[in-house]
C-alpha cells in the first residue's frame, strides 16, 4: 500500500510538472520569440519576422499539439530592390508545427506536420535573372548539422503570385495543398487550385517505399480541369533527378481553353483535342519524339491530324522541330530550325527559318523573336494553291459529351449574361505583340459557293501599324483591289479600308448566292473607302465613316417569254455613312419604255444610325424616300417614308405614307399640279394578300397626267386592298368638272395582267375631251398640233397605233352613265361593255334609249390588226342637239348606219385598206348648224349653205337653223375610197339636189359633184342656184361648196374620185326630175339599176 501511495504521490507530481510546464510553455516560447527569428533567418538566409507564438492544437491531418506561429512573414533577399510584388516573400496569417521531440536530442529538426493558413507566397524574377526564392547559405555554427524533414505539409487558403519583368502577374489560389512524404518516399500531392478563376486539380506521386537499390525512380502527375486532361508518366535515375528523365505526355479535352486560361493566353479556339508525345533528357538532348495528336477546333477549316513530329532541343547546337499530319484530307509538314546557333552570353534566341507545306501550298519564312525593345518580327512569302473551306467546322463544338449534354447548352446558363458579338474586344493587341513582312498569294480558295482565285496581298506589320498593299482578288464576276491600314496606337486603333473594282458581272457573280435570282446586268466602277476606330465592333460602328459608290448600275430583270429584258439604270449610286449621322442613299434610276425612251428617276433614301443596327438597337423605325423623275414634260416627286427597317428584313407589315407631286409647265410658264397621298400597309412582299391603303389625288389640272386631256380640274380618291396576286380599287370615287365616276376596279397580276373594271357615273361630260382632238388630221396622221408624232413609225414610216399595248393585259369594261355630254351634243342612258382577251378586242356601246350603238371588234394578227365597225342609229337629232330654247329644238329625224372593216397597224394603212358601206338619211326639218360637228354633218350644212340662199329671203330668217326637206348619203367603200354608187340626195323646200363623187378616207378629201333643179311649183325664181352644178371639194374637216355654172368638170378630178363623178355624168344627173323627191329616187335603186 505504501508503495501504491508513494507511485499515486510521484505520479501526482508528474502530471502537475508536465501541466505547469505547458503552462508556462506559451511564456517561454514568446520570451524566446526573438530566438526563433533569428534561427529562422540564420536557416533561410533573410529576415524572418513572427508576431506571436502560442500552442495551438491541430484536428488535420492527425490530431496533435501544435506551435502555432502567428503573423509569419518571410523577407525578400536585400539584392532584391525592385520589390514588384512587396518586400516578403511570404506572408502567412497561421503556421502551425507539431515536432518530433526525440530527433531534436539527435540535433535533427523532424517536423511531423505543417499546416500553413492564409499564406501569400509571392515569387519573383528579376530583370538580371535572379529569383527571389532562392535561399541563402546559413553561416551559423553546427546549422550544417540540421536537417529538415516534414512527414506532411498542408496548406490551406492561400495564394501564391509570380512576377517576371517580361510576362504579366500570374496568380493561383490554393483552396487545398497536402504533400506526404517529405523525407520518405512515396510522395504524394493532392491539390486544388484555382488559376485565372479556372478550377485545377493536381495529384502527383513519386518513388516507391520498397523500391530496390539502383532501381529508376517513378513519377506520376494527373490534372484536370472540366473535362480537359493533362497526364505525366515516367522515371528518373534518383529522386528529383533530370539527366536521364524519360516520360510520357498525354492531353485530351473537348476544348484548349482551360489550358488556355491557365497558362494566361486567350482566345484558344474550342473544340476537342489529343495529345500524346514521349520526352526525355540525357543531360545534353531534350527530346519530344513520337508526337502523336488531333484537333477539331472550330477556327481550323478541317480536322487536325498530327501523324508523327519530333522535337530536339540540344544543350549545345540547333535546335529543330519536325511534324506531319493532315489537315482533312490534306497532307502538311512544318518544319523549324534556328537560323544560326546564339552567341554565348546571348540572352535572347536567335532567327527562326519556317517551312511549313500543306498540300499545294506553302510558307517559307522567318521568325525573328524579340530581343530588348524589338518585337518579333516574322517575315516571308505564303503560297497556297487550291484550298477548300469545309462548312461544318462550326458545328463539330456542339457534338454531345460522354456525359450526354453539349458543350454550349451546357455552358447557357454562365453565357446568359455574356456581352454580344458586337460588344467583345477586338484582338487588335495581337498586333502589338509582333512585327510583319509577308507576301501573300492564294491560287484558289473556296467556301460554299464562292471561289476566290489569284488573292494577293503584301502586309507589313510595324509597331501595331498593319498595312496591307497590292490586295487583288478574283471572285465570280469581279476583280478586288485597293488596300487596308489598322493602326493601333496608343489611344484608339483606327481602321481604313479602300477597295475597288473596274466592273461586276452580276449574272457570273450571283453564283455567289445560296438562293441566286435571275436578275443579270453589271455594275463599273464600284468603289469603297471606309475608316473607323474603336476596339470592338460597336464602337467601330459608332464611328464608321465610308461611302460606297459606283459609276453607273445596268439590272436586267427577267424578261417574259418572247420579250427581250428592260434594262434598269442606276446613274451614280451613292451609299453614304457618316458617324452618328443617318445612313442615306442617292441614285438616278432610268428605265427604257417601250417607244425607247429613257424614264429616269433621282431617288434619295434615308434611314437611321449605322449603330441603331446593333444588337439592343432600336432599328430604324421608318426611311424616308425622295423620288424625283419626269414623264414627258411632267415632273413628279414623290415624298414620304415606309418602314419599320425590321419590316424590310422580314418581308412583312411595311407602312407606307407617300406624298405625290405632280405638274406640267406650259410654253406660257404656267404649272399645271397634281397632288396626291398613298398610306397603308403592305403586308408582305411575296405577295398582295393582306395589304390594305388608301389613295386620294386631286389636281388643278388634268393635263398634269398627260398633256393631251383638257385643262380642268379633278379629284379621285380609292380603297385599295391585296388580295392573292389581285389588287382591288374598292370605293373608288373620282369627278372633274361636270364629270363624276364611281365603282371598283380590280387588277390581277398574273400573266398577262388582267383589268376588271365596273364603273358609273350621273354625268359624263366628254366635251373637254373633244376639244383637245379638233383637228380630224392630226387624228388621222396620229401627230399633235405640233406635229410630233405620238407613236412610233412603221416600215413605211407611218405613224403606228400602240394597239400592241392591247395584247400586254387582258381585261372588261363596265361602264354605264345617265347622261353623257359631246359638246354640243347630248346622249342619255349610256352604255359601254368592252372585253379584252389576247389583244382581241370587242367593245359595244348604245344609247339615246337604244336609238344608238356602236360595235367595234379589233383582232390582232401577225404583222397587222383587223377592224371591223358597226355603227347603226336611228333617232330625233333634235334630241340630241342641247339648247337652252326648248320651243326651237331642231327636229330631223335620221337613220344611220356604218359597216366597216380594215386591215393594218396605223390609221392610214386602216383607211388605206377599208371595205363597207355608210348610209345616212334626213327627215324632214329644221337642221341646226351645229350638226356641221358630226361625221358628214358638215358636208350637208355647207351644201344647205350653198343652196339655200338666204340672203334673197325678203323675209327675216334664223341663221342657224337650215331648212331640209330630206337627204340620202350612200357610200360603197373599196380600198380606202368612199363611193356614191346610187347617188346623193338632199331636197329643199324649193331645189332638187342629186350628184354624186367620192371620199378619200385616209386624208379625208372630197370630190363631190351636184346638180340643181327647182321644184316643180315654186315660184320664187332663184339666180344663180337653179339649175346649175354644184362642186364640192375640200376635206370632211372644211368642206367647199361653190356654184359653178359650167359642166362637171370630171377629167380635171383627181384620179381617185373619177369613178364616182362618171356615175354623176352619166347615169345620175339623168334621174333628176323637178318634181318627185331625188331621196325616193336613191331610196328605190334596185338591181336593175347600173353598176359601176
């Protein structure tokens, strides 16, 4: 017992020693502070400064009492002066050591862990080539006697920094580090790090425990980051060893750029990736041998295939690499070898010869690295011969993973955010990073459906100046050339850009389209100067200043079968953009019409901002539109918008709000206006359907649409709405003077275009109309007053109708009116039905309660048209004459009827070849003069004239009214020529007229003979008409009646009318009698009676 108590008391005093020892261990250890930083720093050669230490405990990686080193911070060396990172080393916020007591009593620091928190180790390289990390040599006494081993290092939360004067700052972040083995193999790292916010994971393991003397170390490194893969396998003589290292490289990945972001380059392409290569070094030869790789990545035009490459760096001599492979289906090499061996002492490597193949092309060169203040400077001549661009390089990036997902739609959610195209930085700093001579030839290279033959070019990159001369390249169609200037100075970098072309050939050149109209012409002249600065493509935009331009534009759409094309002309078109100014666009454009003539229009368009484009743009919500063009001596302008922009791109919703100006100067200076607004919606350019405007025009003149319809004013106003390739006039209202029109017009747009019209109107007054066509010969002959024709000309130089313009539409005509005024002359209930059907023509009209119609058929033929005219009246003219005086209404009853038909192409060749007949027969009564207005009127008013003399008349008589008891007109037409077979009679209440000739109807020239006789009965002696001849010559338009009291005078008529004034010798004359009525005489011919 008593020995149990004295164990419990030494046992006692035991504990309570160790207690107060660790007590006052934190007393002892921050008394002795200074002790330790200065064995510290005797061990590492500089300062070492510690602000507290204190026990600690650790729970990991095994539990432990721990000297805890608070505020730990390790000096640079004093040689160091540039202290780019700091003055330390490192800098750690907690170090916590466990040590192995027993190896201390064997003068061996034995540390069992190291668990350091918060640390920042900053690592630097100087310019002279010293790094910072470098320990110095302890001087102290017995510090050769020290060793340092530490079973496990851990570092937790931490930073380490690399700084070299010729690459930037270069940071990891260290979520994790554990290395076990210091000391006692096998080593091995775990880490987890994140570099350039790019998460890395490291393993490592190195050497074996039971490995036997003499036996080669081995080593293994795995990293990974995502899904890309970097392996490290092999061994070295000794532990640590280089001379003699012999490994195995391997890298694979669906994309470089987590290497890429690691290793602090950007802009390493995407797409999937191997690797595989061996390494090894003697002491004298690195060497790369066996490289083997591929690598689809999407800036490539084909895949990558690297089928064998060595790499031999000696320690002394020249360097080479060597490597084949394909790309495609194309076979490459590359080689490189310096240009000469560096000098000794020389810091910076020498030239670099370049010899790269690659099917028919080739590169020969050198690369200059940079040396002091120099850039790298590459410089040589690149040939290539046939190259083919593939299209689905772009696609190969979005292949699924193993893991069943797509790179990009995995990565959708970190890209949400992610700028546009337009707002990502330029790599204009590529261009600062190297200098450049190179000669630039490509035979042909082609992309889709575009080859581009004999590109050429000269680049010389100085100083961030890249200048780009002598660029020529040949596309379908066209010839490039100009030159390209990129400077990136120390603001902004700044772009210029001049190309031209003598001449594109549209129809070689739209080759070049996926989806190729059949629009043909050329364009000569093109030219292109444009200059910009910023450093993405918005900012670019932004500052764009340019203009595109071209001498002259020939389109030549799609001609109809059997028609040629018409051409369209563009007379220095002008695109034009200036910064932060709206975009605009100036032309004239001219088209031939059909008689030859050029229609021209000076167009000016102008939209928006070249930056309301960009993506988050507002677009252009409208363009503005001047067109300015002349037709015939009319000017028209037209102003206004359309829009949105966005309407355009997509071919749908297009507003419209067009302002028209029409007028027509006369030799007096007086303008003639027409004015008008078309608004609405188009919607959708691949046809009508849907489409809805509306139109109204109004004038002070009609005469501005044409200078051949009277001066009066007009308005007109409509409904337009599309429907599947058919526009329709609904609601259309139109009235000029006396005049109003309403109803619906619809127009198909089909080939040939068709026109259905179905019109009405109150009043139709024509009057106007007939007084701008007075002149029956300019009528005939197809010329105006001035007498410039208003068609074209024949083979025979004759004025040609445009009946062609029938065959361009077919088509009806409705068109009915209550009353319809001639001038002097009035038709109620009028009616006009016209059909159109492949240039065959077939019209009717009637009126006066059916006492008038009209037919009219025209039938085109090879070479000429047929015309075929009946024309049948029989009516009170009386009630077609207008007066104000109802109780002196003229009241003759007539009977008319006209059959005609002709074969031709002008009005001459017409009454040239026309057959029929005409017959026209007065009643009894008072003739107004105004009936001289109608077809024949005159030649029976100025026959009245001359055989009614009045002025013998005791009796006061009105002037205007001629007394008529009867007459016949009978003309048998043959070859143009009118004649008067049975005779022409006209009776007065005192003289029997009977005679007879002909009419010539192209020039309309009369050649009539007549003989007098008075009534039997009548005692009124009348001097100098009774029983005399008459002669009236002259034309239809000014007839000439004069007495003559000699014969007929037939032999000096021209030969045309002999005929028919041989009938009034000889057969005619004979028949007239004082008594009966001559128009029963004419009337009653039959068969008997002679024939010419």
């Amino acid at each position: 017992m008593k020995t149990l108590r004295v164990l419990s008391w030494f046992l006692l005093a035991v504990v309570l020693l160790v207690a107060g020892a660790i007590g006052y261990s934190p007393f002892y250890l921050q008394a002795h502070k200074a002790d330790l930083e200065a064995a510290a720093a005797d061990a590492l050669g500089r300062p070492v400064a510690i602000d507290s230490v204190a026990l600690g405990w650790l729970l990991h990686p095994r539990p432990g009492l721990s000297i805890a080193l608070n505020g730990l911070r390790v000096s640079n060396p004093d040689w160091d002066t540039e202290r780019t990172l700091g003055p330390h080393l490192l800098e750690a916020e907690r170090v916590d050591v466990t040590w192995q007591l027993r190896a201390l009593l064997q003068r061996q620091v034995r540390i069992d862990q190291l668990v350091i928190r918060g640390a920042r180790l900053m690592l630097q390289k100087t310019a002279d080539g010293r790094d910072n990390w470098q320990l110095g040599t302890s001087k102290g006494k017995g510090a050769d006697k020290i060793s340092l081993r530490i079973p496990t290092l851990q570092l937790i939360d931490s930073q380490i920094t690399f700084a070299s004067p010729t690459s930037r700052v270069r940071r990891a972040d260290i979520t994790r580090l554990q290395l076990d083995g210091l000391g006692a193999e096998p080593l091995v790292l775990q880490a987890e790090l994140v570099i350039n916010q790019t998460p890395l994971t490291v393993s490592a393991r190195a050497g074996a425990a039971d490995a036997p003397t003499g036996a080669r170390w081995p080593f293994q490194i795995e990293a990974q980051s995502g899904e890309t893969r970097v392996e490290l396998n092999g061994s070295a003589p000794a532990p640590f060893a280089t001379t003699g290292l012999d490994a195995k490289l391997q890298m694979q990945g669906p994309t470089l750029s987590p290497l890429g972001q690691i290793a602090g380059i950007d802009g390493l392409p995407a797409g999937p990736f191997r690797l595989d290569t061996g390494l090894s070094w003697d002491g004298e030869t690195l060497q790369v041998s066996a490289i083997n790789g591929s690598s689809e990545a999407d800036v490539l035009p084909a895949p990558l295939t690297i089928s064998d490459g060595e790499i031999s760096v000696p320690l002394d001599g020249l360097w080479s690499l060597g490597m084949t492979g394909t790309l495609g289906d194309r076979p490459g090499t590359l080689q490189l070898t310096p240009v000469a061996k560096p000098k000794a002492g020389d810091q910076t490597a020498g030239a670099l010869a370049i010899k790269a193949r690659l099917a028919e092309g080739r590169f020969d060169g050198e690369l200059r690295p940079a040396s002091g203040d120099a850039r790298a400077q590459l410089s040589g001549k690149l040939e290539v011969g046939t190259l083919t661009l593939a299209d689905g390089a772009q696609d190969k990036v979005s292949a699924p993973h193993a893991n069943g997902t797509s790179g990009p739609a995995a990565t959708k959610t970190k890209a949400a955010g992610a700028p546009t195209w337009a707002d990502r930085p330029l790599p204009f700093s590529a261009l600062t990073r190297l200098d450049a001579d190179l000669d630039l030839a490509v035979q042909a290279l082609t992309w889709q459906r575009i080859t581009m033959r004999g590109l050429q070019a000269r680049a010389k990159l100085r100083d961030g100046r890249l200048q780009l001369d002598g660029v020529r390249l040949a596309l379908p169609g066209l010839t490039l050339r100009g030159q390209a200037r990129v400077d990136v100075g120390p603001r902004v970098p700044t772009l210029k850009l001049e190309l031209n072309t003598d001449r594109i050939d549209l129809a070689q050149a739209r080759s070049m389209l996926s989806e190729g109209s059949k629009l043909g012409g050329s364009i000569l002249g093109l030219s292109l100067d444009a200059e910009a600065s910023g450093t993405t493509p918005a900012t670019l935009i932004h500052a764009l200043n340019g203009t595109l331009e071209a001498k002259s534009v020939r389109l030549l759409p799609p001609a109809k079968r059997g028609q040629r094309a018409k051409a369209i002309e563009f007379t220095g078109p002008t695109l034009r953009i200036d910064s932060g100014q709206a975009v605009r666009f100036k032309t004239r454009l001219a088209r031939a019409s059909q008689d030859r003539s050029l229609e021209a229009v000076d167009l000016a368009l102008t939209g928006g901002t070249l930056a309301d484009l960009l993506p988050g743009g507002r677009s252009w919500p409208r363009i503005d539109v001047i067109a300015q063009t002349r037709i015939d001596e009319r000017r028209l302008n037209i102003r206004g918008h359309l829009g949105p922009l966005a309407a355009i791109r997509t071919g749908r919703d297009l507003m419209l709000d067009l302002m028209v100006d029409l007028g027509l100067t006369d030799n007096a200076g007086r303008t003639e206006a027409l004015t008008g607004a078309l608004t609405g919606t188009l919607a959708r350019f691949d046809g009508l359907a849907g489409s809805r405007f509306q139109a109204q025009f109004s004038g002070e003149s009609l005469a501005a649409l044409h200078p051949g319809l009277p001066a009066q004013p007009f308005s007109a106003q409509a409904r337009l709405q599309g429907q599947a390739h058919q526009i329709e006039l609904l609601d259309l209202k139109a009235s000029s003077a006396g005049s109003d029109v309403a109803g619906q017009v619809r127009i198909g747009l089909g080939e040939p275009v068709r026109i259905d019209a179905t019109l009405n109107a109150d009043t139709l007054d024509l009057s106007p109309f007939l007084a701008k066509h007075t002149n029956s010969a300019d009528a005939l002959t197809g010329t105006q007053g001035s007498g410039a024709p208003r068609f074209g000309r024949d083979n025979r130089g004759e004025q040609a109708l445009p009946l062609e313009r029938l065959k361009a539409f077919d088509g009806s005509l409705e068109l009915s009116a209550g009353r319809i005024d001639l001038g002097d002359f009035a038709i109620d209930n009028g009616r006009l039905d016209a059909r159109i059907d492949a240039g065959h023509l077939l019209l009717s009209a009637d009126g006066a309660q059916g006492g008038l119609s009209f037919d009219l058929e025209l039938r085109p033929g090879q070479t000429d048209w047929r015309f075929d005219l009946h024309h049948k009246g029989k009516f009170d003219l009386g009630r077609l004459i207008k007066t104000r005086n109802q109780q002196a209404l003229s009241s003759v009853p007539v009977a008319l009827e006209i059959r005609m038909n002709a074969v031709g192409a002008s009005v001459p060749k017409l009454l040239r070849t026309a057959d029929g007949r005409i017959e026209l027969i007065l009643g009894a009564g008072q003739l107004d003069r105004k009936t001289s207005q109608l077809p024949f009127g005159g030649l029976v008013v100025s026959l009245l004239d001359t055989v009614n003399p009045t002025q013998l008349v005791p009796v006061r008589v009105r002037k205007d009214l001629l007394n008529l008891e009867c007459a016949v007109l009978e003309f048998d037409i043959a070859d143009g020529i009118a004649t008067s077979k049975h005779g022409l009679a006209l009776q007065t209440d005192k003289l029997n007229v009977l005679g007879g000739g002909a009419i010539k109807l192209e020039t309309g020239e009369i050649e009539l003979r007549f003989k007098t006789v008075k009534r039997n009965g009548v005692g009124l002696s009348l001097l100098g008409i009774a029983d005399r001849f008459v002669v009236v010559d002259g034309t239809l338009k000014s007839p000439r009646a004069t007495v003559d009291r000699g014969d007929l005078f037939v032999e000096s008529a021209a030969a045309w009318a002999t005929g028919g004034l041989s009938l009034v010798a000889d057969q005619i004359i004979q028949r007239l009698t004082s008594f009966g009525s001559p128009c029963e005489t004419v009337l009653r011919r039959d068969a008997s009676d002679p024939q010419p």
